[in-house]
C-alpha cells in the first residue's frame, strides 16, 4: 500500500441514504425550524442517552453551534456586566469570545500539567488573588472535566461553573450543579455540521436557554433578549441519523486510539500524552514532544512531505493572539505567567485522528515521527496487530 497523504481529521457523517428517511420527514411535515419535531425527537433520545450514561434528572436544550450553547448559557446565568469570567488560555477562541459577546471580563489562567485542563485546584488558588464571578473549565481535546469536584467547587464557592465540553459528548459525565456545553460540529466525535448543546440540572436555566436561543420571545415577549440560535430540522435530521451510527463510531474509535496507543508506547518518554484518571478517547489527538526545543515547526515540514498532515492545537495560545493580548492573565501563583499553556502550546503536535484510519497508516504515522529525518522506507507491520474492518 502507498500511503499519498493522510488527513488531519475526516468527519464521520451519515450517508444521503442514512440521512433519506428523516428528510422525507422534514418534507411530510412541513417544518423546517422553531423547535420542529426532530428537533424535539433528537432532544428526547438526548435526555435518554444521558440518563443510560449518568444518575439525575437532566434538562438539556439544543442550539446551533458549541458558540451560541455557551454565550446563552452565559446569558442566562445573568451575570452583571464587566464582572470576571475565569478560563484558561489554553483553548479554542470560542471559549474567550462567548465571554466578551455576553459584556463579560475574561480572565485567562493556566492548566495543569499532566492532564493539560484548568482544574478545580487552580481556580481555587486563583481565587485566593482575585475574585471571578464564573469559571469555564475546558474539556480540552475531549478530555472530560472532574465534574463532582466542579459540583464541589460550585456548592463552596457560590461561583457558577460553566463546563465547556464541546469535543467531549460520549466523555464529559454531568454532574449536578455544573452547566455543560457541548458542540456537534462536523469534525467533532458527534458531528451533524454545525449544532450544539446545553446540559443543566435545572429546567428553569434550560427553559431560559431556550427562550434565548429564539431572540428571548417568552409568549411574544422578550424580557431578555437573545439571539437567533436554533438548531434546525435539517440539522436535526443529520443528528437523528447519527444516532443510529453512533455506537458504531465510538467502536472504532476506541480500536483506533488502542492502536495508537501501542504505537505511541514504542518512543518511550520522547513524548507524553494527556492524562486523566479514566483514559477516555481523544476527541483529536495531540502529543506532547518532550525536548523538541525549537524544532517542532522542522518536524511539521517533514511530516507534511511524507503526505502527514498534522497541526498545532492552540500554538499559539489565546493570550498571544493580537484580539486577546489585553485580556488579564493570573498564573495560580499569582503572577501573570501562564508557564505550562506556553510549554504545550510549543512543543504539542496535533497527529491524524479519525475512524477513515487503519493501522497501516498509524504505524507509518508514528515510524515517520520517531526517525523524521531518515525514515525513507515504508514501515513494516509490527508484530502485534489490531486488525480494523470496517464494520468496527
Ligand atoms: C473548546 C471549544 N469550545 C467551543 C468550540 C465552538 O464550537 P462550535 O464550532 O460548535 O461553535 C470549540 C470548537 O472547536 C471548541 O474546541
């Protein structure tokens, strides 16, 4: 096999035939938007799935992307203006931009070395500097958040978390005090195109959600105004579909990131991978190169020529893009150095990471990575093997 180039990330989504049934739905009923009744349908097969997966009575209401689910949970937790909005700096720029959109203050703060989150033991020491008045603990790469110790966090301090898990649907457990966002963004492991989701214990907060998502009209009335966020029948349609494969998905990509992980094993401690307690599946996969120094942007080079295409998750950080450089940052020490988002973000690599792989591909992936600058033969099969079909 020749291997001419193997993309980042390629979006699992149901086929025309798969999607078929439910758009002659949309076509037989006639509506198109305004919480139409797939809409309702995805929802309710949502509020099962989260039962099967945590304990508690949970509300949830759909929008139409991870951005708007977390400016109109911001909006509706109706927190006064300029007041601080805690989040790390290393994470997706829609995090920051949900908080100023809502006419919050962003404050950015570092993440934990091994599991490369914002935990709750670092909003604590930030707080005992300066006060918040909401955290937005990332999810990063879909690695979950420590919900219960979030609860924790929530219940001492009265500040209100807002868990940002938009790659973590299938990993991020709810809790039941914290607020959880996710996305189903087309490359995300849930992808339906754009769309998005707000989970809470209370059906009031959702119910306000809601109202938020369709301009804040209550009864034709808008005491809070809101947007235009709804996610439509067609979207919907994608996203009842992809139910349907969705356990076929999370399959293979457990076997997927399995063989990575054997793989990956074989270079020993010249890299590091995310680590938290219960190992879930990456949401994208990003390593950790220790000693690179200044040679990360060379090995990208030499990737790419070998038809690998990789990127650099949040290379550089939020704190360093010109649009947020004035946004205050507070290290847990208290200075203003965010040490370890400034190490991951130089010295991470974002790898290949989707079911179209086999584990031919991931063995010339990671046999490429260890020998980049003299590895000109095609790898040969290792002697374990995890055989993938495509039925996985
Ligand atoms: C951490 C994080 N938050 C929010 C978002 C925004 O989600 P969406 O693209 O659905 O608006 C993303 C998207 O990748 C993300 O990675």
């Amino acid at each position: 096999m020749v291997i001419d180039s193997i993309p980042l990330l390629i979006p699992d989504l149901p086929s025309t035939k798969q999607l078929l049934p439910w758009l002659q739905r949309i076509e037989h009923n006639k509506w198109y938007t305004n919480f139409g009744p797939l809409v309702q349908e995805f929802e309710s097969k949502l509020v099962q799935l989260f039962t099967q997966w945590n304990h508690g009575n949970y509300y949830l209401t759909t929008v139409s992307s991870g951005t708007d689910a977390l400016e109109l949970a911001l909006l509706a937790l109706n927190i006064p203006e300029k007041r601080r909005a805690l989040l790390p700096a290393f994470t997706f720029p829609a995090t920051a931009t949900a908080i100023k959109q809502c006419g919050l203050q962003p404050v950015f703060t570092d993440v934990e070395p091994s599991s490369w989150l914002l935990t709750p033991a670092i909003a604590r020491q930030v707080l005992k500097k300066m006060a918040f008045d909401v955290v937005l603990p990332v999810a990063t790469f879909g690695y979950p958040q420590p919900v219960d110790e979030w609860d924790k966090f929530q219940e001492e301090t009265g500040i209100p978390v807002l868990i940002d898990a938009a790659a973590a649907f299938g990993t991020q457990p709810l809790g039941e005090r914290c607020i959880i966002t996710f996305s189903f963004h087309a490359t995300k492991p849930f992808g339906i195109g754009e769309g998005g989701l707000v989970v809470a214990n209370s059906a009031d907060f959702i119910h306000q959600v809601n109202k938020l998502s369709n301009f804040g009209f209550d009864c034709g009335i808008i005491s809070q105004s809101g947007s235009n966020a709804k996610l439509s029948e067609y979207h919907a349609a994608v996203a009842l579909a992809q139910l349907e494969r969705w356990h076929q998905i999370i399959k293979r990509r457990k076997k997927i990131w399995e063989i990575y992980r054997h793989y990956l094993g074989a270079m020993g401690n010249k890299i590091s991978l995310q680590e938290t307690p219960d190992d879930p599946v990456p949401a994208t996969l990003s390593i950790k190169l220790n000693d690179i120094g200044n040679n990360l942007s060379q090995l990208v080079k030499q990737l790419a020529k070998k038809g690998i295409q990789t990127r650099r998750w949040y290379y550089p950080p939020l704190s360093e893009h010109p649009a947020f450089r004035d946004i205050q940052r507070v290290a847990p020490d208290g200075g203003d150095c965010l040490g370890v988002t400034k190490e991951l973000s130089m010295s991470l690599l974002g790898l290949p990471f989707h079911t179209d792989l086999n584990e031919e591909m991931i063995d010339y992936i990671c046999c490429h990575l260890l020998y980049s600058k003299n590895h000109s033969q095609f790898p040969m099969a290792s002697e374990q093997s995890f055989p993938i079909t495509q039925n996985d």
